[in-house]
C-alpha cells in the first residue's frame, strides 16, 4: 500500500521556521529572508530531515539557494 506525501504549505513552511527562529510566524512575511532573520545552516538541515523522512525530496542547495518560505513552498510544488 502506497501512502501519498502531501508537501508542506507556506504556512506549514512559515510554523516550522518560527519555532527554530523564535518569532511568531505571522511575523515572518513569504519574501522574508530566513537566515537574516536567525535561521542557520543546521536549521535548515533539521527541516531537510523531518520533510525526508516524511518522503519528501529536497536538498540544502535548494533551499540555502533562496532562504523565503516563498521559494521554499515553489520548491515542494
């Protein structure tokens, strides 16, 4: 049996970046750069792992390429 993998929304992005930045994600707009705003390079590792093991592909280069949850959600779809 084949379990479907639903990519993650921009706001999920945006949840899943605040709790490792501490800010609220409703401050955290799409265009924002995220490691001016405190997210580092294990930071995003960590998300690569939890968006792998849920069955996602993603590489750090795509993500540390363009650090938005904007391009982050393009990634995914």
């Amino acid at each position: 049996m084949s379990q479907t993998t639903t990519a993650p929304t921009a706001d999920e992005i945006r949840e899943a970046v605040a709790e490792l930045v501490g800010f609220h994600a409703r401050d955290i707009a799409d265009d924002a750069n995220l490691i001016a705003l405190g997210l580092k390079s294990l930071h995003i590792m960590q998300l690569i792992n939890v968006w792998r093991r849920a069955g996602l592909t993603v590489s750090f280069k795509e993500l540390a390429g363009e650090p938005t949850v904007a391009a982050w959600a393009r990634t995914f779809s």
